[in-house]
C-alpha cells in the first residue's frame, strides 16, 4: 500500500513539531510513507467563506499530489472532512473519487490499524481530550454526545497504552472550541467567548494540558490562553503519542 | 433595516454575565434533551422513520394536502388557501369580520409570527391577545420572540416582575416564578372569557383524518378554542403527515427534543368543530412551494419546530435569537431565512463553525449545518458579499494553488509574522490577534525541515 | 385562486426522487406498563392514587375534596353529586370550577399521558377551565408507548381528543418549572385495578 502523508497549511507554517512527530511515529511504526512535495492547503478556507469556485485550482493541486496513492493520511480531521465532503464542485474524475475515498485523518488511521504497536508512553499529567468537531461528526472519530447509539472509541482510544496519565471529561461534552475557521475572525466576538469558555472549564478542574487531534483548534486556544497568561498547555495526540511534547 | 448578527451579538456580549446567564439557560434545556432522549433506545430509530416519513409527504406534498382538505371539508370544517403572508393576514381578517370579532386569543404560532398577524389585525381594530405567558411577556414588551419553543428565554424574572407592575399593577419587586405565573393566569384567564375568537398553529395536520394537532404545556391552545365560538388554525403546507399512526413518531420526538418532556402536557387533536359553530384551517405556502424546488435546501421543510439546534448551538446560546433579527432565529432559521430573502440574510448562514451538532441533534435529521455550507457558496456566487473580500479570495486562491508562491509566502510570513494569516483570515490581522496571541513563527516550514532532513 | 396556483407548484416543483413511507416496526421497550405509568406520574408533577374499584375511586375522591366546592362529575360509576352540566346556559359559568372528574380511554406509560375525548365530554373546556383535574383510568387500558397509544386510538371516534400528561405547566420564566398554567393548577390519577 502506498501511503502519503498530508500536512495542513498550518502546521506546516507554524506547527512543524506536529508534523515531524507524525513522521517520526510512522517511523518507528515501520509504516512505508512519503510526503509528497510542494503541499498548500486543501482550499477550506475560502469553501468556508463562501468562494469553493476559487478553491478549485487548490483542489486541483491537491488531487495532482495525491492521486497515486492507496491511502492519504491528513494531520487535521478538519482538513480530511473538507476533503471527503466538500470537493464537489471539480469534475469526479477517478483521481478525485480515489483521493476522496482514501483520505483519512491520521489519527483515526492509527486508531484503527496500530494503536497497539504504539507506545507504551509515560505522560503522568491531568489532560483533556477534545475531539475537533468535524472528525467528531464528520468522520464519527467517537460518539458524539447528541446520539443516542453505542459509544464508539475515538481519541481517548488512542490512550490505550498510555501511562500515568489522568484524563479529566469537560463539562460540556464535545461542545464547539470556537476556531470555525474564517468564523474565528468573521465572528471575532463569539469566538473568543467559545474559546474562552472551553478554557475556564480546563482551568476550573487544574488540568494541565488539552489534548486535540485537531490542531487548528488549538491555534485559536492557544492564541487566547498566551494573551490572558494562562496556565495551560495544548499539544497534538501525536506528539503525545510520540513522547515528543517538551 | 436588518442588524446584522456580527454587530447584534457583539453588543450582546457586551453583558457578559447576562451572555453566561443565557448560555447556561439554554445548555440546561439541551441536557434535559439528552436525559429524555437517551431514555428512549429507539432513539435513531425514530429519528431514521421520522425523516423519512417527511420526506415522503413532502415528495407527495400535492396529493396528501387535497386528502387532507377533503377529509377537513368532510369534517365540517371550512380550509382555505393563502399563498403568502399577505393572504393569510386578509383571510383571517375577513373570517373575523364577518363574525364581528373585536378580540382574539392566540396561542404560540410561529407561523402568525412569519406573516406579522398581529400588527395587521391591530391595524384593523382587533385586539390580539398572546396567551402563551412567554408570547405575552414579550407581547407585552413589544417585542419578537427570541426562541421558537421559549419565546422569553432571554428575559430575566425582574424584568417580568417590572413589566406586570407596570401593566397589571402586581406587587413591586416580587420576582417570584409562581407569582408571576399566577399573576397571568389572572390576567389571562379574563381574556379568554371575553374572547371573540382563538386562533392556533398547528404542529401536524394528519391527511388521513383531516385533523390538526396541536402541542402545549400551558393549556392555552384548549383555553381559547373549547371557549371562544369561532376556532381558527393556521399551518404551513409543509406540517402535513399522511396518518394518525404517524403521529406516534413525531409525538415521542417533538417534546423530548424541545424542552426534555417526555411529551408536552397537552397534544390536542382537532377533527370537527364544536357543536354549531365554526371551525377553520388556512393553509398557508409562503414560498414553501418553491423552496420544495431547492435541490439541496428542500429538506429543511421537514423542521418540526422542536428549537432543539437552538439549545445546542454554541454561537445561538452566546448571541441571543434577537442577534439574528429574522423570524426564526438559531441554526434552522440560518438556513431558512435565505430562502425567504438570500441578500437580507445573507450574514446568518456565516454564523457557524460548522461544528454539525444541530443536524445530531435534529430529530428528523436535517443536514442542517451542511445547507449551512451550501449557502454560503450560493451566496459567494451570488453578487451579495463585499467585492474586496472577493479579490482576498483570488489572491489567497493564488497562493495557495501555487507551491511556489505558497513557499515565497510562508517564508516572508514566517518572517514578518504577518502575511500568511492577512491571507488566512481574509485581510484582518488585527481581528485575529485582538483577544489572541499570534503564533510564533518557526525557525522553518514542516516541509523545509522534512526536504533538509531527506538530504 | 391561490389554491390552485399553490396546488400547482408544488406538482411542478416537488423532488422526483422515490421517497417511500417507511413501515413502523420500531423496536420498542415493552412490560411492566402500569408500573412504569405509575413510575412517570411524579414526573409529570400529577398526584397518583390507586382504587381497587369505583367505589374506592369515590373514597378517595371524598378524602381529598370536601366541603362546599364546585364539581363536575363524568362517571357514572363514581358516586359523587356535582353540578348537571347539561343545565348550563354558558359554558362561561364553568370559570373557577373546583374540581372536574373525568374518565381517560387509554394511558400511555411512556410518558404519563391520557386519552381523554368528547366520547366523555360534554363540553370540550371541562378538563382545562377546572382547577383540579382528577382522570381515571382502568388499569387494563395502559399501553406501554404513544405508537400503540395511536393504534388503539384509531377505532375510537373522536371529534376532539387530547393527550393530557398532568396539570397544566409553564417554565416560560427563567427556565423555573411553574405548575398551573392556563388549565388546571392540580391534576390526580387514579387508577382502578379491578376493571368490573
């Protein structure tokens, strides 16, 4: 199987560690991977404002980079969602129906096919797990908290072999951080308050780091728990996973 | 002219404890939804046969409302047609004036609220009496509702108790729930017994039977009907289900979903009118047979108007239904109001964070946060957004479609910390960094480190 | 005429796709539905009394309203005087009535919800303008949800009916539970245990 691994615009450009952890993780998972070059971005953000029409050549060159591959492994369900669900608007040609079908966040990916082979990793600190809402209910990465059906495994899955570590739930199951995209800027005001307030929730039971697979999340809390100095640290599952959280 | 959200839900915010009061309010409402929901296993079952049995009536939208009309007719009761608010208004009035009907008691619809009844049968020197006690705190206070199922949801017990002193010279300063409430009943009860006419809307009209039901807690729908000579019941076409045995779905869903009842204290279901007198059904389209053409808006006819997206949706909570200035406010009322008018609206469906929670929890499954998409891309096609935000769009669409330029981009952005996000977050720069810090530029990109490592 | 135009978009504008009415096979939760119905009653802020047969339904009634009070009576069986509502000149006369006592068809242990229809109703306004409500029930006409609650419904003929699940309610200010609303201010259930 030929694997790629996709990096998002803004890991790349600002949470490169995340990305090193997802390549050093496949690694030493034995996992044949490549990561194409000349990556950007998957063109959500301007889907998300409305102009999907001039995401098309994003689209395009996303499809050209991934299209010989079985299997594309995103760092950001977001990114993968937007993917699976929103390239509709360019011709579905084999390449954009394959890349569409076999794209997958990697975190589920790793979920589903190594969780066992990772680790053991000893992280003795009290986190929180927060699931980015588009793998939550865009890829069904765990139950969300609206349906009524069995509760299915998705990121506190990924903890199996992790050691000492004291997951604390939040008050509000799976409720939104804020981030939206082009919302968090749009819709500055409820923005904050969103993120705002999933951090009084994290700071209110003393836990010490929040935990996403989804790491655009993060950059919103991150951006508001720097400006108010507060006592909380964000990472990505990977990094934990990888042992590489400094 | 329309405020529009950003602006309204800025100032709302303003008041953050009033903001926390509200959200915790409405999250409340949500958990209670849960508890009731999660005690019915069938759950998704239900919400499986209840979309469907939508879709299907809707697909035969034609057929069911002419069986339903026969059946009505064969009941004794007269129907009628309107095909926008306007007609609606007009048919009321003239079913009223030929009854010499000075006074109405009206039970929660927010379909009167959609054709704005209230102020045209006032302009007709009719009084309009809401009897619902959320509907008359706000009627009282001359304002919209800001929740389809609470319409008072925002309104704090001082200011109800403020509002009767002024108007019913109740005890000042008394800001009990079970005061107020009673102090309305009082009020309320004189006015059914003096009331002309009632009129109601309608939760579902049953084809088979031609009967309408109608849901609530307070007894006020029952109060003004059983009392008053003349019933009217107003309904959108699309509230139709084929037959009573359908009912059994919706009712385990509607109250469940709106308030964590396990079904509201009344659901009443009227076939015929009362001994000698008159009963009557205005059916009403108000473009519902043209949005029914919308391809991938169609399905939002199948709302049952349950609030539950409301209740869940974390910008709804933290803005207020009044920060929507539209009818029906909330993640439903997003991805209805374009329908009605797309560039009065067209701030309402941006909104979001497409977190998806209002279609988990709409109980007939409406891919509520998904239209929210689509809208937005017939609204960028459409000429109604600014063109300055069109021309951010093809620059970033150029950086981005282009790894060169990316590369040339990130790297200067990466330095001057200021390029990539002016592109990201559509010119603003300063808005993302307002309440938040700006990301620390890296020594390099991902794939420089991952290109050198290679080497 | 509107009807027509109205009738004639729809026709013209209606999803072509195959849509069919599903069936109602859902699997729901069965049994123990008198104890369940008993169980909901707090739940739906009704107080819930049981009566081995209509003359302990009387005695009950009678321990808890006594005195000179005004009453409406609809069963027969039940051996209390009350006003003949077939005298009245207005139904207006009904205002502040002290307590109605009415028979339910059917009750639904799901959720706590009665079945009460002008097959017993005089006048439709009886079970709202009261200020306490007393239905009664036979315990053989408990059904365990609403889906069979509707199917046995269908053979009863009805020109109105409604579900009442307990007194009249309002939370319509801040969120705070207020019973009495517009209808009855109390409601009780008495289920009668030997049916005949």
């Amino acid at each position: 199987m030929k694997i790629a691994l996709s990096i998002p615009c803004f890991i790349d450009q600002f949470y490169p560690q995340v990305g090193i952890a997802a390549v050093e993780l496949l690694e030493k998972l034995n996992i044949d991977f490549e990561v194409p070059k000349n990556q950007t971005c998957c063109g959500q953000p301007m889907a998300n404002s409305g102009y999907e029409d001039e995401a098309k050549k994003t689209y395009h060159h996303f499809i050209d980079l991934f299209k010989d591959y079985d299997k594309t492994v995103m760092i950001s369900g977001s990114c993968t969602h937007h993917v699976q669900h929103n390239y509709t608007n360019i011709e579905q040609t084999k390449d954009v129906k394959n890349v569409r079908n076999n794209i997958e966040d990697i975190s589920q990916f790793l979920l589903e096919h190594y969780i066992d082979e990772i680790g053991p990793v000893h992280f003795p600190h009290r986190i929180a797990l927060h699931t980015g809402c588009h793998s939550l209910r865009g890829q069904r990465f765990g139950t969300s908290s609206e349906l009524v059906t069995e509760k299915k495994t998705g990121l506190e899955g990924m903890l199996k072999h992790v050691t000492g570590v004291e997951v604390v739930p939040l008050s509000r199951p799976n409720e939104c951080c804020g981030f939206g995209g082009t919302f968090s800027v749009v819709h500055e005001a409820i923005s904050i308050k969103m993120g705002r307030d999933k951090l009084n929730d994290v700071q209110d039971k003393k836990i010490e780091y929040l935990i996403s697979n989804d790491m655009s999340c993060l950059m919103h809390l991150e951006g508001i728990i720097k400006k108010e100095n507060r006592n909380i640290k964000v990472a990505h599952i990977l990094e934990l996973l990888n042992g590489s959280i400094k | 002219m329309r405020g529009s959200i950003k602006d309204n839900s800025e100032l709302f915010l303003k008041n953050e404890e009033r903001a926390n009061w509200h959200d915790k309010a409405l999250w409340f409402v949500r958990e209670k939804r849960d508890l009731a929901a999660k005690s019915v296993p069938e759950w998704e079952q239900l919400r499986e046969k209840a979309s469907a049995v939508k879709m299907h009536t809707l697909s035969n939208l034609d057929r069911y409302l002419i069986e339903f009309e026969e059946n009505a007719i064969k009941n004794g009761v007269k129907v009628h047609w309107a095909k926008d608010g306007k007609e609606h208004n007009r048919i009321i009035e003239e079913i009223l004036q030929s009854h010499q009907v000075k006074k109405v008691v009206k039970s929660k619809s927010m379909l009167t609220e959609e054709c704005h009844l209230n102020p045209h049968l006032e302009s007709k020197g009719i009084e309009v009496i809401d009897t619902d006690l959320g509907e008359r705190i706000i009627q009282l206070r001359k304002e919209p509702p800001s929740h389809i199922v609470m319409p008072a949801i925002h309104i704090k017990k001082e200011e109800v108790s403020e509002l009767f002193h002024e108007k019913w010279n109740t005890e000042k300063g008394n800001n009990d729930p079970v005061y107020l409430t009673y102090q309305a009943r009082l009020s309320l009860r004189k006015d059914f017994l003096t009331a002309d006419a009632a009129i109601t809307g309608v939760n579902f009209a049953v084809a088979e039977t031609g009967e309408v039901v109608v849901c609530t807690n307070e007894g006020n729908a029952d109060m003004g009907t059983h009392i008053a000579p003349l019933q009217i019941h107003s309904m959108g076409i699309e509230k139709l289900i084929p037959k009573r045995e359908h009912l059994g779905i919706f009712t385990r869903m509607l109250a469940r979903s709106a308030t964590g009842q396990h079904i509201t204290v009344y659901t009443s279901h009227f076939r015929k009118p009362k001994k000698g007198e008159e009963m009557h059904i205005v059916l009403v389209d108000n473009k519902r047979s043209e949005r029914i053409s919308r391809e991938k808006y169609w399905t939002s006819l199948k709302c049952i108007r349950c609030g539950a997206c409301m209740n869940t949706c974390p910008i709804y909570r933290r803005s207020g239904g009044h920060s929507y200035d539209a009818t029906i406010p909330g993640p439903i009322g997003s991805i209805l109001a374009p329908n009605i008018d797309t560039e009065k609206y067209s701030d309402l469906p941006f909104a979001s964070t497409l977190c998806g929670s209002c279609s988990d929890v709409c109980p007939v499954k409406i891919n509520i946060h998904e239209q929210l998409f689509f809208w937005r891309q017939d609204i960028g096609r459409s000429n109604v957004l600014p063109k300055s935000k069109k021309i951010s769009m093809k620059i970033m669409a150029g950086v981005l479609g282009n790894p060169a330029v990316y590369k040339m981009f990130g790297k200067m952005m990466r330095i001057s910390l200021k390029l990539l996000p002016s592109f990201v977050f559509e010119n603003k720069l300063n808005t993302w960094a307002k309440n938040r810090k700006m990301m620390e530029a890296p020594k390099e990109s991902f794939q420089e480190w991952y290109q050198k490592r290679k080497k | 005429m509107s009807r027509k135009e109205i009738l004639e978009n729809i026709a013209k504008n209606k999803p072509s796709g195959e849509y069919k009415l599903p069936d109602l096979n859902i699997n729901t939760q069965k049994g123990k539905a008198a104890e369940k119905f008993e169980g909901i009653m707090p739940k739906v802020s009704a107080k819930f009394e049981k009566a081995k047969d209509y003359i302990a339904v009387t005695e009950v009634i009678r321990k808890h309203f006594s005195g000179d009070i005004r009453i409406v009576n609809l069963i027969e069986k039940v051996n209390i005087q009350g006003i003949d509502v077939s005298k009245l000149k207005n139904i207006k006369e009904l205002d502040l009535l002290d307590l109605a006592i009415i028979k339910g068809d059917l009750a639904v242990a799901e959720n706590g919800a009665i079945w009460v229809s002008d097959k017993n109703l005089p006048h439709r306004i009886l079970p709202f303008i009261c200020e306490n409500l007393i239905l009664v029930i036979d315990k053989k006409n408990i059904v365990n949800n609403m889906h069979e609650a509707y199917r046995l419904q269908n053979n009863l003929d009805y020109d109105y009916g409604v579900f009442i699940a307990g007194p009249s309610k309002t939370a319509d200010i801040e969120q705070s539970l207020v019973v009495g609303a517009q209808g009855p201010r109390n409601m009780m259930v008495i289920l009668v245990e030997n049916q005949d």
